[in-house]
C-alpha cells in the first residue's frame, strides 16, 4: 500500500486543551477532510490513543461499539488512516503507530525523511541528466568568492 503524507501549516489554538489539540494535530496531518462532518477520522485516532494505554490493539467491532457508528464506517476510516501511517492494522486488531501521539509523530517524520531523501536522489539524477550536475557547486565557488573578497576589504 502506498503511504500518503498530508502536512498543513496551520495556526494552533490559542486555548491549551486537550480536545483543542488534538484536533489541531489531526488537522495539521491531514487526518479529517472535508465530508468527515462528524469527525470520524479524529475520533478514531483519540479512541485509539485512550485504548493503546489499557491493551494492545483494538477491533474494528469494539471500536464501532465505542463511536457508536457501524463496523462498515470505521474500516472506511481506518482504510484511510492506515494509508497516512497514522495507524495499523495486525490480524484483526487495530493500532496506533507508536504507544503515543509523539511517537506515532516521530515515526511519520522518519516516513517523511526516507520520501525526502528519495525525492533529493532522484532530483540529483534529473540534475545530471540534465547537464545540471555543478549548480550546487557553482553557487558553492560563487559564495566562496564573494566571502573571500569580502576578507580582503576588511584587511
């Protein structure tokens, strides 16, 4: 499955609470969209955050019974959950990435670095297919220039 990464610079809540928070968190991965009216998506991870402390994992039933919405609603959000590496699914249980909301943050942030450091590699080699393989060095040698006369003023 493919992971999608979803990062909104949002401004946070002004008021320091829980539920205010952790909406601003969810919000700022991308974990609601708009049609998530009742903010299933949000619920879900806050529900699996509550039960990461009292068992490992979680079933889709259980978690329904929780929400008090349908088995059916919840695996379309968890569907949606997994593909953001938010959450995971081993058999038939349900869990957050992590046993916290930091760690769960931390792990996207070693997904995001492995994306980045594919996405610069493969930048490099569009860079030299291109014939572009010494614009960071010619910028490099130009600053280097450009700092070695200003030394020479100064002296």
């Amino acid at each position: 499955m493919h992971q999608r990464l979803v990062l909104q610079h949002l401004p946070k809540p002004d008021r320091k609470d829980l539920k205010g928070d952790a909406y601003w968190l969810c919000d700022t991965l991308g974990l609601s969209s708009g049609r998530d009216i009742e903010d299933l998506s949000i619920r879900i991870v806050l529900s699996l955050l509550e039960e990461s402390s009292r068992r490992e994992g979680i079933a889709s039933e259980q978690l329904a019974e929780l929400l008090g919405i349908t088995t059916g609603r919840v695996n379309h959000h968890i569907r949606n959950l997994s593909r953001s590496g938010v959450i995971y699914r081993n058999r038939r249980l349900i869990h957050l990435r992590g046993r916290s909301m930091r760690e769960s943050v931390q792990e996207l942030r070693k997904d995001a670095d492995r994306i980045f450091d594919e996405l610069e590699k493969v930048a490099s080699e569009i860079d030299t297919m291109m014939g572009l393989p010494g614009v960071g060095r010619a910028c490099a040698e130009s600053h280097a220039l450009v700092l070695q006369s200003s030394l020479k003023k100064q002296i």
